[in-house]
C-alpha cells in the first residue's frame, strides 16, 4: 500500500471531500482519511439544504425576554446541558458580542463571498460525479403563525436582498395554501427562498463526491485523524501515513485534535437530532419547511420525511438527550400529517462553530504544512465545495476564487 502521498485530508464529510476533490484535480497525491465511511458524521443528519440565501450567519439572540426564556433550558428551538455551560460562557460571551447589529453586519459583509458560489460550487461537482439526481431547484419556506412575526421576516429578507441580492416570495395565506396545500391552513404566511438547493439524501450526495475523488485517482483510507503529529503522519489500518502537507476538515472533532498540536482555536458544538416519519401520499411536501415560530424544519428526503430540531449546546462528547425531538414532534404533526417513525433512535450530529460565525479555512498559525477547513456551523453541507475550492487554490498557489482573509485561522491567533 502506497504510505506516502502529497497531501493527507483528515475527515471524510461534505467539506474535507470537497477539499480532497479540489487537490486532486490539481494534481495533488491527496489520502482522504476518516475512521467511518465518507459523509458518516454530521454530513449526514443536515436539512439537506444548499442556502444561497444564507448570506446573514446565525446571531445570537440579544433580547431579553429571549434570553430569559433560552435560561429556562425549555425552549423548543435551544437547550443546554446545564453542567456543560459554565465550560461554554467564554464562547458564549465572544458570540452574544459578535451578534451586537453592527458587528454582525459587518460580519455578514465578509462572509456573503463566500456563500455567494455555493450553487455553482455545488453544481459543477454534482454534474461531474453524476449526482445530480439528488439535486432539485425546489427553494424553501420559512412559515409563521403569527401575522406580526410574519411581517417581521419579511422586513428581514427585503433587508438581505437589498444588501446582497437575495430574494424571496412573501405568500400570505391563501398562497401558502396554493403552494403547499398539505400544510395545516390555520398559518398566518411564509417566506419563500427560491434559489436554495434541496438534497433529498445528503450522505448519498459526500459519497457521490467521494466516488469522484477515487476515479480521478484519489486514496480513500480508514484511519485515526487523533494520531495526527508533525512531519505529517497519521496511523492508518494498514500502516504510518506521511505527507509534508495536511488538512484537518474534522468539524467538531477538529478542536481536540488542534489543541493537542498548541493551536487554542476557539469552537464550540451546537448539537441537532433528527428522525425520519413515513410520509403520506395525501400529505405530501415539496420543499423544506421551517416552522420558525417553534424551531423545527421538516424536509422531504428518500428515507421519508426529515424533522430536523434546532440547536443543543454541550460538550462535544456529552450523551445524546434528544428531548428537543419529543417536545417540537407533536407540534409538526399539527402542521403536517407524516406517518410513524422510521429510525429506530434519533440521529445526532453536531456543528461546529466559531464566536464569530465564519469557518476557519487557511494555514494552521506557526504549524508549517498544516491547513484547517472546519468551523462550518449552520453551513458545513452548503460551503464544502467552496472551501474546497478555496483552499485548494490557496495551498496550490492559483489566484483563489475569493479573499480567504476574512477565514484566515490566524484571526484567532
């Protein structure tokens, strides 16, 4: 078995593929590396949505009253392990500054480059691995109960098409009716981003990537990524794996890994279940819908249909405590009539995330040949490609497609 290669890419999700994909085609010897099959870990459990429209990072609330009722740990959109959060406030405080207006729209400002190519990005690898079967240009809704918080998103969307040339479809009721008409009727409205791309099996969409990587002649390996030490070499099955080169695109298991070579990065999970229900044929859904009044997205994928939950906040080896699945799963009946529960537990998956909601992509600081892709969040599916992308061209010395300053790890340091 060949041991030594140019590169070695330590995780197998949506973005470290994506990033061995890039090398390859640029001529790299790259060993694409992880303990589980490709799009194993938290690729797998997403909504399955490519978000165009995700140009604004997720802010954290900075209102009191939701703030009071996020500190109750009974909020159906967010929970904490409470023995876990006093190990998170450092995070946590980084991030409610970052969130202030200002601050976040500014951050939105560096980040909206980088969502701006994840169609295109996405495109082209579906077209080339011959996925594009698991793409349909469908959109997706978030719908509201109430009129006021309605009116409130819609204030929200002509902000973001006015400033990076999003749009949206503002449906009241009845056009909601007309355009998802097995949803309940009693909703005050939606709105309605057309340019977001539905997967309907995600893990099907890493492995399609993956297959690409290994015709163009890419090695797939099973190894240990928490073996990683420098001069780079990684213990595989079969043997030390060695490159001068290597990239951690480990999510939220990135952090052990860095922290043991002396990087103090900060990033911490936020946690997500989801289950699959039976669809039925009279109660059929055409696109991902997020009930964003109670903090769930139901999507239609090839298992059946997805509930994914809102974000839990702990320790990335804490238990899974998939209460947040019980308390939102009769609130989606009332929106959607589904069937019975198809997996035998819950899924979860865990995001990892930076204070101020940009993912980390470029060189390790002070770690020659080391690079880093990972800190994600929310958007780890969307932006793989263009990380990929991204940081191929930066280790390869092509002119990238985008300034990777805003990304650069070194921010941190």
């Amino acid at each position: 078995m060949q041991n030594r290669f140019d590169v070695l890419v330590l995780g197998a999700g949506m973005v470290g593929v994506c990033v061995a994909l890039h090398l390859q085609q640029r001529g790299r010897a790259v060993a694409l590396i992880d303990r589980r099959e490709p799009g194993g870990e938290t690729s797998m459990g997403n909504a399955g949505l490519i978000q165009r429209e995700g140009a604004v990072p997720y802010a954290f609330p900075r209102d009191a009253g939701t703030l009071l009722r996020y500190a109750r740990n009974t909020a159906p959109e967010l929970r904490y392990h409470p023995r876990d959060l006093p190990a998170l406030l450092p995070f946590l405080w980084r991030y409610w500054r970052n969130s202030a207006p200002a601050r976040h729209q500014a951050i939105a400002r560096r980040y909206e480059p980088l969502i701006r190519h994840c169609l295109d990005e996405h495109q082209a690898l579906a077209a080339q691995a011959g996925a594009q079967d698991l793409l349909r240009p469908a959109g997706w809704m978030r719908i509201y109960r109430s009129e006021a918080k309605w009116q409130a998103e819609i204030r929200a969307a002509e902000a973001c098409q006015r400033e990076f040339d999003v749009p949206f479809e503002a449906l009241d009721a009845a056009a909601l009716r007309r355009a998802e008409p097995a949803l309940n009727p009693h909703l005050a409205g939606a709105v309605r981003y057309p340019q977001p791309v539905p997967c309907s099996d995600p893990q099907g969409l890493v492995q399609a990537y993956a297959a690409l990587f290994q015709r163009l002649g890419g090695t797939l390996l099973r190894g240990d990524a928490a073996s990683l030490r420098e001069a780079w070499r990684v213990q595989g099955e079969s043997g030390e794996i060695q490159a001068p080169q290597a990239v951690v695109a480990l999510g939220p298991w990135a952090q052990p890994l860095t922290r043991r070579l002396g990087l103090r990065l900060p990033l911490a999970v936020k946690r997500g279940y989801h289950m699959h229900y039976a669809p039925r044929a009279e109660a059929a859904l055409g696109q991902p819908v997020l009930d964003a009044e109670v903090g769930y997205l139901l999507a239609p994928m090839r298992r059946g249909i997805r509930l994914t939950t809102g974000a839990e906040l702990a320790h990335l080896d804490a238990p899974p405590t998939p209460r947040q699945l019980d308390a939102v799963e009769p609130r989606a009946r009332e929106l959607l009539d589904f069937g019975q529960r198809l997996d035998p537990v819950p899924w979860m998956g865990q995001r990892p995330c930076t204070p101020d909601m940009m993912p980390l992509i470029g060189p390790a600081p002070r770690l020659p040949g080391l690079w880093l892709a990972h800190g994600h969040a929310h958007h780890g599916f969307t932006l793989g490609p263009v990380t990929g992308r991204l940081l191929a061209e930066m280790m390869c010395g092509q002119q990238p497609l985008l300034d990777p300053a805003p990304f650069a790890p070194s921010r941190f340091a």
